[in-house]
C-alpha cells in the first residue's frame, strides 16, 4: 500500500488512545441519530403521481414527521432524533406503514432515481396551503424548477443527520485543554467533521451508491456521456450513484458566479452563503417575480436561500419559528450536521439499513477525530473531481483518485480509512457484545476488496441476470417492498399517534392561515430581513 498520506493519522491515534481511558467515552453511545428519507410517489405504471398529497397523511407544511419536499408526489418521511440506530430505523418504517395504509392505487418508488418522466409538467410543486408561509415554500420550489430544472428535483434521496451527545463534548474540550466557550469549541469541531467528511466524502457513493442507471425519460433530448444498456436505460458500467454525478442536482452557476462556501469556520460558512443570498445573478431576472398571480421565484440571486446551495453535508441548527438558518446558527452554533449524500437502497424496504447507519456514525466521528486542516482552492478542486469521477466510474478498476496533488489508488485509499476507522468501531463496540460497528465496517471492506458486492454493482447485475431495464428492475423492488408494507403490522396506539399528528397538523396550517396579517411581498421582505 502506497505511504503518502493526506492526513496525519498521529492526532486520530493519540485522541483514541486517551479517550480509550475515560470512562465518559461511554457517552458517545449517546449520540442522537435521524434519518430524512424521500419516496416519489408513483402510480401503477410507474409514472409521478399527479394526485394530491393524501389528506390522510396530514399537511405537509406543519407535520413533523411526514412532509413533501420539491414535488407533491415526492414524499418525505423524518423521524425524531434517536440514542438508538434500532429506534431511528422503527420508527422510519412505522411511518412508511401509515402511508401505505393511506395510498390508493399508488407506491413508493424504491430508487433514487425516477422512471416515466412526462416531461416538466408532469411534475406537480408541492402545495402548502394558502398562508404566507405556504406561498414562500412553493415560489421556492418553482424558483429552482427555472433555474435548474424539474425533473433534476424529483431524485430522491436519504439523509442522515448526527448530534454528537452533548455531555461529551466538554469531556473532549477539557482533555485537549482547549479554552475557548464550549460553542465555540463546538462549532469548530463540527466544521472539522465537515471538512473531513468533504476531503473523504467519495466513500460514501462508493460505497452506498444505488443509481448505475437512469431511463431515458430522466434525461430530456437524450445524453452524450451515458451508454445505452437497453432501448430505454442509459447507464455507465462502473458508475456509483449516478444522481451525486453531473446529471443530479448541482449549482450549475458556482463556476461563473465564484460562489462557494467556505468551511473554514461558521462565521465564514455563514459570510459565504450571506453572499449568495443577497448578491444578484442577471441571468436569473429573466424568470421574473410575479406573473399570472404566480410568484416564480423568491428572489433574482444567486441563491433564493440557504438551501438552494447543494452540498454532501451541511452544518444545523434547529429554527424557531420563520428563522433563517444563517440566523439559526450564528445565534446559536451548529447543532448537528446532515450527510446528505446516500441513495435510497432499492434492496431495503426502508431505504436504508442498520449496517450503513453504524458505518457512517463511525465514518463522521473519524473525520472528528482526525486532524483536519483547512481546505484550499487545489483542494476544493480535488474534492470535487473525486467526487464526480467515483460517481460515474467508482467500480473501474485501477481507478486513482487525487489526493494532495498526486494519483492514489481508490481502492488503497479506501483500505488505509477503514483500517483507520477499526480503532473508533472498537471504542463504539466497547460495552456492545454483538459489535455492531465492527460487523458493519468488515461488510464495508468486503465491499472495497470485491466491488461487485456494493448495491450499484449488484444492481446492474441483477438487471443483466433478469433482462430488465431500469424502469422494470425498479418497478419490480417496489413492488416487493408494497407488499413488505401490507403484510407489516400497526399496532393501534402507533396508528392512532400518526392519525393524531395528521390532525394536529391541519389545525396548525388553519392556525396559520388565519394569523396572516400582512401581504406576501412584506412577508418575504422582512424575512430577509432578518439580522
């Protein structure tokens, strides 16, 4: 295995061999874990809905755990935050239950990417009402249909979010003699994790990646890239997640613009989307901001708002009310960070399972633990090249990523992070007699020495095997994972709680239409506002 190394794995190793010695290292079995998943609504055929948000279900603007995100048919279902990767998982399947239980004629999609795309228009914004609130939710999502397309809006994905326990981190502060407020001394680990996270996010779609392939309707006019598997799939033969490459969702103006967040602390990750935010983009005036009675857009900027920038992870804070996350985290620093970048896994009626869940805890704690220095412009440049080329050709053989200017073997690479990682498994594992972060990280490295056994690899197995395209592989897991659904038991009390927070829910939205005393365009101006 080559020696050179990106990192110093000297800093990982002492913090390991002291933290191995308190006994408050106990405390990182506190951490608190949730899972964001997003489900296309489909009907018999496979093509989007076009039906309503099912008013079973509750109002998609007020419901905690059941909502829509870009599309009225591209559910999302959230659980709360969890000490225990099980509970996060039950809960994320109960709530799939009461869906089904509440969907007529109609499924899941079981993949990241969608099938039977009819075009834009077959793709409905999600509505949330009639109140200020609402209006601003849908000028947003028909902003980002302008700018960057609708169909490109209807990937579906799942994120995982990570609290570190909060006991923890004055136990990690005091042993690193660290003095500044505990905040602070937050904020900057947590923008530690993220750089690292960036530096070694490849790992991810390598190893998670479900979406080698797409239908030809996804990709309106056809595509030059793409090689054609059968007369309706396009895929690429060692492709990983398709929809982290270039034709998923990007700011496609970063490049002219020079717009860029930057992770150097939270002031200037704050500063930097500040800019996007509030420095215009002519290209965007063309769309306009009323027609019809329509708002088409929040704003001509760069970035209507935080949002609309992509990236595979990102700093949180909980709002109160109609606050900005910029105003969130300045005033009161991060809170948790949300890993955006997993597929849906079509091979798990949950989207996702309990083995990928142990891994990334342990993953993010690495890139915690690890020293992290500061990412420069080549460095960027790196990130984002790495990412891509393990997108679309992650499997190839011999793949070299860049890694501090020089070509380094994906595989040996990927090799040195998990025998690296061994260390914080087994300080996970400590008091757990199945060793679950073990098991998980071992399933993993199985993964890097066979590539064939990752889920994008499996994929375009099981579609040559069968004969299927994508739309009818697709298909066909879906349909599994429905009839996984109707033969899974609700008990009374679980269904009686999400029929509750359906009403609750309702009488929320009605409260908030009826509390609406100002007009949209002063609503939206003193949103920005906000200092």
């Amino acid at each position: 295995m080559q020696t050179h190394s990106t990192l110093n794995y000297k800093l990982l190793r002492a913090r390991l061999s002291t933290l191995s010695k308190q006994a408050e290292v106990q405390l990182l079995q506190d951490n608190l874990i949730g899972i964001e998943k997003e489900s296309l609504r489909v009907n018999t055929t496979g093509g989007i809905a076009q039906t309503s948000h099912p008013e079973a279900l509750g109002a998609a603007l007020t419901h905690p755990y059941i909502t829509t995100d870009y599309s009225e048919a591209l559910s999302e279902f959230i659980t709360p935050p969890f000490a225990k990767i099980r509970d996060a998982l039950d809960f994320l399947q109960n709530t799939q239950k009461f869906v089904y239980k509440n969907l007529e004629n109609e499924i899941l999609w079981a993949t990241s990417m969608p099938c039977v795309v009819a075009g834009e228009s077959s793709i409905p914004l999600a509505q949330y009402g009639s109140s200020n609130a609402a209006t601003m939710k849908t000028a947003y999502r028909r902003g980002l249909g302008h700018r960057y397309g609708r169909v490109m809006q209807v990937i579906a994905g799942v994120h995982y979010n990570l609290s570190i326990a909060e006991p923890f981190w004055p136990v990690l502060q005091e042993l690193e003699g660290n003095s500044a407020s505990l905040q602070d001394y937050i904020n900057q680990r947590y923008f530690d994790l993220i750089r690292n996270s960036q530096r070694l996010g490849w790992l991810v779609p390598y190893l998670f990646g479900a979406s080698p392939a797409v239908c030809k309707s996804f990709v309106q006019g056809g595509s030059s890239t793409l090689g054609e598997f059968d007369k309706s799939t396009y895929y690429e033969p060692y492709a990983t997640s398709l929809r982290m490459g270039d034709i998923g969702y990007q700011n496609n103006k970063e490049n002219e613009t020079g717009i860029k967040a930057c992770y150097k602390n939270i002031d200037s990750y704050i500063d930097s989307l500040t800019c996007a935010i509030t420095t215009p983009y002519p290209g965007y005036e063309k769309f306009g901001f009323l027609k019809d009675g329509k708002y088409q857009q929040l704003n001509s900027n760069i970035l209507q708002i935080e949002n609309e920038y992509y990236s595979t992870i990102r700093p949180k804070q909980i709002l109160q009310g109609n606050e900005k996350p910029t105003i969130a985290l300045r005033k009161r620093g991060v809170k948790y960070v949300e890993l955006r970048s997993l597929d849906v896994n079509a091979y798990d009626p949950l989207g996702v399972n309990e083995s990928q869940l142990y891994f990334l805890e342990a993953f993010l704690l690495f890139c915690l633990l690890q020293e992290s220095p500061l990412i420069e412009k080549s460095g960027r440049k790196e990130i984002d090249h790495n990412e891509m080329l393990t997108a679309h050709r992650g499997r190839m053989p011999g793949l070299k990523l860049l890694r501090n200017g020089q070509n380094y073997l994906l595989k040996d690479w990927a090799m040195e992070i998990m025998q690296e990682m061994q260390a914080v498994c087994e300080l996970l594992d400590a008091d757990l007699p199945e060793k679950p972060y073990i098991n998980s990280l071992d399933k993993q490295i199985e993964c890097v020495v066979n590539p064939d056994m990752t889920p994008s690899a499996r994929m375009l197995d099981d579609m040559r095997q069968d004969h299927e395209s994508f739309y009818h592989f697709a298909e066909r897991m879906s349909k599994k994972h429905f009839h996984y659904y109707k033969n899974l038991h609700l008990s009374a009390e679980q269904e009686q709680f999400y029929k509750n927070e359906a009403t609750l829910s309702i009488e929320k939205q009605m409260e908030l239409e009826k509390g609406d005393k100002i007009d949209f365009e002063l609503y939206l101006k003193n949103y920005f506002a906000q200092q």
